[in-house]
C-alpha cells in the first residue's frame, strides 16, 4: 500500500487554487493530449506538463499507510476540464523517502503571443514530530512557469520538512568544472546538506543531505534531473568527490557553500533558474604548494606547562591529526619538510621513578632537580644532593601498564660517571682540596659504582707514609656532589625521562571525571601513547630543532611561548593551524572553529569560513553555527590580540570527546572514535582540502553567505 507523506496544490499568482490534471510520472505532452477512442472528449492542447522528483529530508516525518491503492491517474487531459486542486504524496519507498509528480495545467491559448504561459506556485505540504513531541506542519513553495506543449522534467526539489527554512524555495543549476580548464567534472558524488549548526531553533539531531551527482555537462543533478529547487536564506553545503580522487590524476575534495535570498526569487521559475558560480574541482597534480609556509599547533601537550588545563588526551588526539596533515602536505602537495614548523608540545618532567602516578610530580621534581635544554646537563638544586638519586631519576626504566620499576644495570650506572670525566675530576678536586690539610686524596681513578655498597664511592687514601708501618689504610667513601655540580646527560638518559614523562602523562594527565579517564586512558594505551609521546618529547629535542625548542624550559609550551614563536617566525607562514578536541558532556555535538570575542580580523572569519565548508569530523554538523566567538568565560589566549598572526590562524574545536560514543555502548565515549586511525585520516584530509582551497582557489563571492551575520565587519557570517 502506498505511504501518504503530505500533499501538493498548484496556485495562481494571486493566490488561489489552481485545477490540475495528476498524470503518471512519465506521461508525455502527447500522451496527455492525444484522443483516445472510445473517449469522447476532446483532449487539451493548450497544456504544459510537469514531472518532477522530490526528496524529502530524514526528519520524522507524520506518515500514513494508505488502506486503499490510489485511484489510477488520469493519464490525459480533458476539454472537460478537471475540479482537482490537490493530491497526496506518495513515497515510492520508505528508505529513500522519495516522489515522483506528475502533472498538466491549463496554459492559455497559444495566439496570444508572449502572454500564452502559465504562471503559479508549486506548494508541497507536510507535518513531522519533534523531538518534544510537537507537530509541525510545513510549507513549501515554488515558483512554476510553463507555455502550451511544453514539458518541464528537469525538475527535483530538496523538501526540507522543518520549522526553519522560509516557505519559498530557489530553482537553481550548479556545475561542477575542473579549475584549471573549465571543463565539465563529470560523475562527482555531490552531497547537498542543508547547514546544520546544532541549534534547537536552527538545525539539530540529525542531517539533512540529499545525495546527487554530477552528469556529462557536469550539473549537479538527482536522476538526470539538473534543476534544483533549494531553500533559501539559509547556508547550502555542497560536497564534492570524484572517485579515485586519491590517484595522481583524481581530484581533491571540494566544498560549496552557497546561500539564496528573497532577492534570487525575482523571476525564478523553473524555466529561469539562478546559476551561481561554477564548483571548481582541482586535480590533485595542480595543488602544489612547495613554496608554502604553515604551523601546527597541536593543542595541550605532554607535560603541559599551563598546569591548570592539562589534557593529554587531547593533545594525542591533535596531535595524530597534525602528523597527518603534514604527511599530506609533504607527501601529495610537495610541501618541504622544512617548511612545517611545530609548537613544542610535547615536553618532559623531572620526574622520580616513584613518582610515576603521583600528579604534583612534574613540579616536585622541577623544585628538586634543574634541567638546561640547550647545554643538556642537570643538577639537583634543592635538598640532599646524591650522585645515587640522579642516576635514578636518569637511569631507572619502567615496564608494563603498571610501571613496574626496573633495576639499574651496574653498566648503566658507570655510564653516568664514563661521560662526565670533567664533573668527575672537578669534584675530585675540590675533594682533595678538602683533604689536602690531612694529608689525604681521592686514589687515582677510584671513583666508580660499587655494587656491595650499593652506591657511588671512591677510595680515599694517605698522601704520606708513617713510620713503623702505621701508614692508614685506603678507605670507601661515597662519593659526594654539591647543589653546583652539573652532569651532562646522554641519548639513552633523555629517552628515560621521556619515557617516564609519557606514562606519567598517561597516568596522571588525562582530563574529565573518573569515568572518562578510564575510558580514555584505555584508548590511548591500545593506539600506543606511551611510544607516540616519547617519540614526540625526543622529536622536538633533536639536533637541528629550533633554538626556541631550548627555552622556556622542559615542558610543553603553554599559550604564552606559543604565541612569541609563531610571532617569531621570519617569514611568516601562510597558515597557522591550532587544533583541539572539545569536551561539553554526553550530548554535546559537532565542530567549531573559534575566532576573538574582541574584534577579529575579517580574514580570520573568511578563513574559519573556508574550513566549515569541509570540516565534519563525525557527520554531526557544527556547533554554534560552525565560527564563533571564544566563551567569555572560558577566553583562549591563542586568539588574543597578542597573536600577530590571526588573519592567517585557525582554531580548530574538531568535536566533543566525551560525548557518548556513536554506538550508544554503556561507559564508551567519543574519544575512542576520535582518535582511531580511520577517522584522523579523515579529518586530516578534510583539513587540507580547506587549506588546499584557502590557499589557491578560495571560492568566489563567499563573503554573501552568511549564517547569523553577527561576526564580521561587514558582517560575515
């Protein structure tokens, strides 16, 4: 039995009922108008025939099942005329939601030049359910204009059954063409969604997309269908793909973003349909960008210096995400690795081995112990110094997920003296100084790692001999070190502060409540971070890093060295890319790219505008409204005036980690999604088509569409 969705009607221009004749979809002017024996009617030549697809959005739509067939459609026009002035609409199923109409109106007389066509309005009706439970009845309609013996079938109409949109819809054509020739981009997939800013007096809960594709001249189209009818005064998102874009030869995702006001409806029929600029698809082998500059800064960090808003979760999650996108710049846009410049965002603590789970380790051992980056030697500042508790901050190893302590190879230990010789013989010095007036040294070459004693000692002996043997014998000393005395640190010492300062971040870092913490640490621990963020500590500290990487000492850079390095960097970059992972609770949803609550620069807006069109980390659409001033109350240095570079900065707020997770399992949450391997690809690549766009062929006119237009002088959005 056929499902009953809403209804249509045709009006006149004045605004009242217009008779139709239904005819089934297909049914051609011809058929329509051809007598038919035994009939004795004489068939309507003066008739204009429209068959058109509609799609409805996946909102709850109020449907019945009808508990009779439909009566069959006329088929034919009539000289009698017709009395029908509305009929329901079916969908052909359930899954795609979609309809085919088919219809004739009286056009007048075709002697009458240039007044022989028929103008009206096309109105669909239909209700759906809130999610309150409320029922709304919706509205839509469009302009129609037809003459005699004509057929209009190019026809497909986007119904968005919502309380948002206005009642009018746009006839529209967009073409899909290569950039750099023009030509026709034939067989794109083309995704049309309405934008979706999470708003519960915008759009929110689920998307509303219809999928299309483009055919032979490149025009979007559903079914061969090419002209579009679309709401208007609202952001359109076209999403673009062509397969096998990954080739060498393929082409780049591409996004359009387009938005149609009262001012595009003068005029707009069906026959007279707006075109607005071309979507222009790049081939992938003309996005080079060799000659560009960009910096990434992963949000957060490993050892983060601002203490109060320590998140490794987060950073781990940004962080892969950053490494992909540079792999892409590198790899497919011929982006020199010299010309991606990072934040120091991993760092390391001064962390005692048994301190591992304690979260005050990083600043107890900061007061204890003194780290010089750029010379790499340490000293303990503050308490008992021994040679014995260095080399166990340096030397000790952990296993497992419980960190379990490992004992230090007596190797390792003489390693610790073998490469400070000079600290070593100053030291024994200022010893023998201590020991000259008691005529007492340190024996030559006695100072080692005993392993009776369990400590570092050296022999203390007598400088003079005594008569009738009474010469005192060489004596085990600990060796003793000062508060001054600094020890060079080697490759393997700083792999072991970087390894504990991982599994302390993994121990101690992760932000949110219990629950969330356990959940995340369990992801984290099965995508490796304890590796990745050694591996990243140590990255950041290899010869040839900036010289910025040794100051501002060893944890990860808070706002304050972020922003004097990416100020300092000559020349400038020609994008600067902070990314994040939100967190809002169970429901929050979708992505935001944050701009200054005081005055942002225009281009930072236009930029932030670039990447809403592209960026959708887990289909949920945007959140508020996908660019947004920070939260007063919770301000983002970054986007201070203090950051000279904003008109070239994006701040990514990519989706909400500890929302629940899309599979609904009791105690998941969405940062297990976030940071599997398929997802950071995707929104990387996402990323870089924003970039890849922002950079070479940034969509023209893109400052008219508008969302709420409370940001922007002019407002841009």
């Amino acid at each position: 039995m056929p499902i009953h969705a809403g209804s249509y009607s045709v009006l006149s221009t004045n605004n009242t009922a217009v008779p139709f004749w239904p005819l089934a979809p297909g049914t051609s002017v011809e058929a329509a108008t051809t007598l038919r024996p035994p009939l004795a009617e004489d068939p309507v030549a003066s008739v204009g025939v429209f068959d058109i697809v509609i799609q409805m959005s996946q909102d709850n739509i109020v449907t019945k099942t009808e508990t009779a067939p439909t009566p069959p459609l006329t088929g034919r026009t009539t000289q009698a005329g017709t009395t029908v002035t509305s009929m329901p609409l079916h969908w052909d199923d359930t899954s795609s939601r979609r309809i085919h109409i088919c219809f004739a109106v009286a056009t007048p007389d075709e002697g009458v030049p240039k007044h022989n066509q028929f103008e009206g309005t096309l109105r669909l009706k239909a209700s759906y359910v809130k999610a309150s439970g409320q029922t709304v009845h919706c509205v839509l309609d469009v302009a129609l204009r037809i003459g005699p013996r004509q057929r209009s079938e190019d026809l497909f109409i986007f119904y968005v059954v919502h309380h948002v949109p206005p009642q009018r819809y746009c006839w529209v054509k967009l073409r899909a063409v290569d950039a750099n020739t023009t030509k026709a981009v034939a067989s794109a997939n083309v995704k049309a969604e309405v934008l979706r800013d999470n708003f519960n007096n915008g759009f929110t809960n689920i998307n509303r997309q219809v999928a299309l594709e483009t055919n032979k001249e490149g025009y979007v189209s559903c079914e061969g269908r090419t002209t579009l009818a679309l709401p208007i005064d609202w952001p359109i998102l076209f999403r673009a793909t062509v397969p096998s874009h990954s080739a060498a030869m393929g082409y780049l995702p591409r996004a359009h973003m387009l938005r149609f006001t009262k001012d595009h409806l003068k005029g707009n029929t069906q026959d007279a349909p707006l075109r607005p600029d071309n979507m222009q698809l790049q081939r992938i082998n003309t996005t080079q960008l060799t000659n560009r500059r960009f910096l990434l800064d992963p949000g957060h960090g490993v050892v983060y210096g601002l203490a109060a808003a320590r998140r490794s979760q987060e950073w781990f999650g940004a962080h892969l995400v950053a490494d992909r996108i540079a792999h892409l710049l590198q790899t497919r846009h011929g982006v020199p690795q010299e010309n991606i410049f990072w934040t120091r965002t991993a760092g390391f603590g001064l962390i005692e081995p048994g301190s591992v789970n304690a979260a005050a380790a990083p600043e107890t051992g900061a007061q204890r112990y003194e780290y010089n980056l750029s010379q790499r030697r340490i000293r303990i500042r503050n308490g008992n110094p021994t040679l014995l508790a260095l080399s166990a901050l340096l030397l000790t190893r952990h296993s497992g997920d419980t960190n379990a302590v490992l004992p230090v190879g007596a190797e390792d230990r003489a390693r610790l003296l073998q490469i400070n010789t000079a600290t070593v013989n100053t030291i024994t010095a200022r010893i023998n100084q201590q020991l000259q007036s008691s005529h007492r040294r340190v024996q030559p070459g006695s100072v080692r790692w005993d392993v009776t004693t369990n400590n570092y000692v050296y022999t203390r002996e007598s400088t003079q001999t005594l008569p009738g043997g009474n010469t005192p014998p060489p004596q085990v000393q600990a060796f003793p070190i000062t508060t001054q005395d600094w020890f060079e640190v080697d490759d393997a010492m700083l792999e072991v502060l970087a390894d504990r300062s991982a599994r302390w971040s993994l121990a101690c870092e992760i932000g949110g409540d219990g629950n969330f913490q356990t959940s995340a640490r369990t992801a984290m621990r099965t995508r490796g971070f304890v590796d990745y963020a050694r591996t990243k500590v140590l990255r950041y500290l290899q010869q040839g890093s900036p010289q910025a990487y040794f100051n501002h000492g060893t944890k990860a850079w808070g706002p304050t060295p972020r922003l004097a390095y990416i100020n300092g960097i000559d020349p400038e970059c020609d994008l600067y890319l902070s990314i994040h992972l939100n967190a809002g609770g169970a429901a929050a949803k979708g992505q935001v790219l944050l701009v200054s609550r005081t005055d942002p620069p225009n281009d930072q807006i236009r930029l932030a505008k670039v990447f809403v069109k592209y960026v959708d980390p887990c289909g949920l659409g945007l959140r508020q409204g996908g660019v947004a001033a920070e939260e007063p109350n919770n301000p983002a240095a970054m986007l201070s005036a203090q950051n000279q570079r904003r008109e070239k900065y994006t701040y990514f707020e990519l989706e909400f980690m500890d929302a629940a997770h899309s599979s609904g399992g009791q105690g998941q949450y969405r940062y297990g999604e976030l940071i599997e391997e398929s997802r950071v690809d995707e929104m990387a690549e996402q990323i870089v088509a924003g970039i890849v766009e922002s950079l070479l062929n940034r969509q023209p006119n893109l400052d008219a569409v508008t969302y709420r237009s409370t940001l922007g002088d002019p407002p841009l959005w």
